[in-house]
C-alpha cells in the first residue's frame, strides 16, 4: 500500500507543516538541575473536585521548589463535557488556594496554545506521521460494527476492544480504503499496535514504586470522526511539545499507561516520568470510598469558599494528606511558611489519602486563631459579601463594634487565644447575637420561669454599664444570693442539695437573656460591647417573654 498517499489523502500537506518545525518552535526547556515542568491538565467541565487541588498542590510544589514550570493545558477535546466559564473557575478557585502557573490557558507561554481544541494541527501532523510509518490507519466501523465485536467479545469471554483479529479495518485493502473515502463514510485513525498483551515489562512509577505494565494491543483511536484527537493521543504529543519533565495525574490513568507509552513509543519522543496518585477516600458508614462529586459536597472546592475555610488552612490540611512527615514538620515549625517544608514525591501515600473533616476544622481553627481581629475582619467580611445573608452583610458594617466582638470572641488580650472560629460561615454565625438583625433567641432556660423572671427583673434593675467587672460580678453575686444560689462555689460542691443552683447558674440566666446562648465568652464585656441601652433592652423583652 501506498502509504505516503494515504496519509496524504487523509491529511493533505497544506494542513500541517513539516515534524521539523514543531521541534524547533517547542525546543527543550532549559533548566537547572532537578528542576521539573509539572502540569496540571483539567478538562473544563466547570466542576473542581478536591482532588483537583491536591494534583495541582503536588505538582505545583515540585515544579516550584526547584526552580522549574508549572502549568495549565486545558484539556477540551471532549465538546459535551465543556463548560462556558469553566477556565475561570479554575483559575480562579486554585488561585484562592494559593496554587499559581508559570504559564497555561489564558496565562503567557512559549509552549502554547494551551487549549487543546487549538493544536488541531500538531496533532494532525503527528497522525499523518504515524499513517505514513504504517502505525496508524482509517477505520470505519460505525457503532454497530463495534457493537458486534463487543458482543462476540462478551460472549466468548475476550478481551474487550479493537484490537488484533477485531480489528477489522487494520486490514483494508488500498481500494477499500478508498472505496470508503469517496462513499464519504466517516472515519476515526486509529494506532495499528504492535503491543502484545503477553509480554510485561517492569516500570518505575513515581509514587507507586516498581510496578509491572502489561503490554498494549488495543489499536486506540488517536483521532476522532471530527478530527479531534483522544486524550490518550493528546497528552502524548502535548506532554512532548510541552516538554513536561513529570506527568503527575490521577490513578484513573494507570490502566491507560501501556498506551502511553506505545504512543510515546511510536512517535518517537522520550516518555516522561510519571506518577500516579491515589484518589481521596473517606470513610462512609463501615465503608471506605473515594470521595465523590455527587455524594460529598466537600468534595467540590466550591465547598470551601462557601463555608468560609481560609485557604492557608485549606492547604495546611491538604500538605497533611499530600506528604506522610509534613505534620511533624509542622509541630516543630508551627509558624514557618507551608512553602519552606521540602515537598518529596517518596512520600506520597501509595494508597488513597483518608480525608477527614473533623481534623481539617481542627487545623482550621489553629489558623484562625493566628489571625488578628482586623485580618478575621476583613476576611468575613469578604466572604459574607459573597455568600453571606443580608443581615451577615449587616454585620460588617460597623466595623468598630464588629471589631471588638471579633477581639472577644478570638480571645485576643486575654490569657489564651481562642480556638472558636473554624471558618467564615461559622464564625459570622457565632457572632450573630451581637446584632438585632441576628439575634434570633429560643431562651432555653434550666430553671422555673418565675425564678429566671425575678432574676432577670433584680439584675436589669442594679445593672450599671459604668460597673467594671468586679463590680458588675458582684451584682451578680448579690442577686444570685437573694435568691438562694450559692455564691460560695466550695459550700456549693459540699451541699449542693442545700441550693436551688449557684452564681454560675445565675451567670447563665443572664447570658440566654442577653445573647441566647448558654456559653459564651465573658459576659461582662459582651454587655460592654452590646452597650447599655441594648443590654437593658435585651434584658426587658427576655423578662417579657417568661
Ligand atoms: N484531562 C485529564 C483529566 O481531567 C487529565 C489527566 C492528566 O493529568 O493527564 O483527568
């Protein structure tokens, strides 16, 4: 068969430019030694997993801490997975992450156009070179010639695919071929392999370690009907011309590794160094699975940015997952920044990361607590006037009021900093009661209504705003006495039976009446804060309501 004019009837010269020129415009990158390019390579469908982000953090890490590249190539050959937008989400949610590219879709670049949809070209000209070496060729089989042989497979217990005997159209005659072409039938290329599925060969995975890959036979299709090359085909020729030192991806694509590098292989480029990371899991019920984009809504990075989560806590807790020392780095070097830890590939976890809420709140809390009240401030604010209710906007209007609440509730001037706040959403509910608009009590009281009214009544009416904290417990002292509750908290323990409660009870009473809430920071100064027209206020309509 006449190859060089089937290629050429496939893929006319005017097309694409000769395998020389694209060598040339994408030369090898030059780098320092140990230095990585690293990419990161999303298909726009406008949804960013969390998984997403620990792929992006991993190679962003590698490619930055040694001098190297990091970039974004939007992965788009998939026309019904596209998304309008959706490259902006992903720049825009990485970058609140604080993962930033070198270079990329929609960002500067030597090695672009970093869309795929844009290098129809390159890959047209690297089918036709593989057309014209006799390892690619036109296939027409329509969905139910396929269908047939999935069938046949099926029933007989084969491997699935196209591959040797299955393979119908690797063998076409020249004139069937073009018999086929001038009935305008529409047609894929597909690699001719020349894989055998016997064969095995030892491979060094990044993170897996040695591994065995099995030998590819399936004669994958490298363009589709529309001219559009598969992602298998793409990555080899874009990974190449991009010269990506280390394909960092998801372990979804371990099984397709034997493409690769049959690909590689076939259209003579070096194979890059890959590492294949395991999937985050959690645990559901007795059960231990990936974290999914349907079930999880902590799966979407959206999740985060909703709730409020700071992004240094964010990352804190995805280095955790990401690199088996990295919390005992962090207990010696609380206070260094995350960049300064020395990210390694080795310690990359062989089998899937366990995500766990509960410890991310926990490092979350430790981050806030790190902030002063005017950075907690200015980041609720912020996140309020994204997703905040109207009130929650209301909130950060005052910005002085709002400031001394924030200082409270942070424990900030006071003998330890406190650990409350987990994330924006949570925190700016935390602080609800300091405003009318959020002040929404059920008052839960633990005691007969008659005896919190007359409380209430005797505190409201010895109150005074000017009474620092000593005077003002004292008052609180006197009240709960006339009342019957112990004031002396050692006779308390002694005798309990002896008193209806003690001053701590009292306190309590004050606190539901004041801010709806059994536990709060100190009283005292969340009625300095509320003022003394509010306080009273607040202290009336609770008594009206027993
Ligand atoms: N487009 C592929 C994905 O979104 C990228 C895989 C890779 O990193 O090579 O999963």
């Amino acid at each position: 068969m006449d190859l060089v004019k089937l290629a050429n009837a496939l893929i006319p010269d005017e097309n694409v430019k000769p395998l020389s020129y694209y060598e040339e415009k994408y030369p090898e990158r030059t780098l320092e030694k140990g230095a990585q390019v690293t990419r990161l390579a999303p298909s726009p469908t406008g949804f960013m997993h969390l998984g997403n982000l620990y792929v992006a953090l991993a190679n962003e890490r590698i490619a930055h801490q040694n001098n190297g590249v990091f970039f974004l190539r939007i992965e788009d050959t998939d026309e019904k997975r596209k998304v309008e937008g959706a490259v902006e989400v992903i720049h825009s949610s990485l970058k609140y992450f604080g993962v930033a590219f070198d270079e990329g879709a929609d960002l500067c670049g030597e090695y672009g156009p970093y869309y795929q949809r844009q290098r129809a070209e390159i890959y047209h000209a690297y089918a036709k070179e593989l057309i014209m070496k006799g390892l690619a060729y036109p296939c027409f089989c329509g969905e139910n010639e396929l269908e047939e042989i999935r069938n046949y497979q099926t029933e007989n217990k084969l491997l699935p695919g196209y591959y040797g005997e299955f393979a119908k159209c690797r063998n076409l005659t020249e004139e069937e071929i073009y018999e086929n072409l001038k009935a305008g039938k529409p047609y894929v290329i597909r690699l001719k392999s020349q894989g055998d599925v016997e064969k095995k060969h030892a491979f060094h995975d990044e993170i897996k370690g040695d591994i065995t890959v099995t030998e590819n036979n399936q004669d994958v299709v490298i363009l589709k009907s529309d001219g559009i090359p598969t992602y298998h085909f793409a990555h080899a020729i874009d990974d190449h011309f991009m010269r990506t030192t280390l394909v960092l991806r998801g372990e979804e694509w371990l099984s397709s590794l034997p493409i690769h590098i049959e690909l590689f292989n076939a259209l003579g480029f070096k194979l890059p160094k890959y590492a294949h990371n395991c999937s985050i899991q959690k645990i559901d019920g007795e059960t231990r699975r990936k974290l999914s984009k349907r079930k999880d809504p902590e799966a979407s990075l959206t999740f985060y940015r909703e709730q409020g989560y700071l992004p240094e806590a964010v990352r804190t807790y995805m280095m955790t997952l990401l690199n088996s020392n990295f919390e005992e780095w962090l207990l010696k070097f609380p206070d260094k920044p995350l960049d300064e830890f020395k990210y390694s590939i080795n310690k990359m976890g062989k089998s899937g990361a366990l995500f766990d809420i509960l410890k991310l709140n926990d490092i979350s809390k430790t981050v806030m607590a790190k902030l002063t009240e005017k950075q907690a401030f200015d980041f609720f604010k912020a996140w309020a006037e994204e997703y905040g209710t109207d009130e929650q906007k209301g909130y950060f209007e005052n910005e002085e009021y709002t400031l001394k609440a924030l200082a409270l509730c942070m424990g900030i001037g006071g003998k330890k900093r406190r650990k409350d706040f987990v994330c924006a959403k949570q925190a700016t509910e935390m602080i609800s009661y300091f405003y009318d608009d959020g002040f929404a009590p059920t008052y839960e009281y633990r005691f007969e209504s008659a005896v919190v009214k007359k409380i209430l009544e005797q505190f409201k009416s010895v109150y005074s705003y000017a009474d620092d904290c000593s005077a003002w417990f004292e008052k609180v002292k006197q009240v709960a006495s006339a009342n019957g509750f112990a004031t002396d908290m050692k006779a308390y323990k002694q005798n309990p039976e002896n008193y209806p409660g003690n001053v701590s009870d009292v306190a309590e009473m004050l606190r539901i009446a004041t801010t709806g809430l059994a536990n709060t920071p100190d009283l005292w100064t969340i009625m300095q804060i509320l003022g003394e027209e509010r306080t009273l206020a607040r202290l009336q309509t609770a008594i009206e309501k027993l």
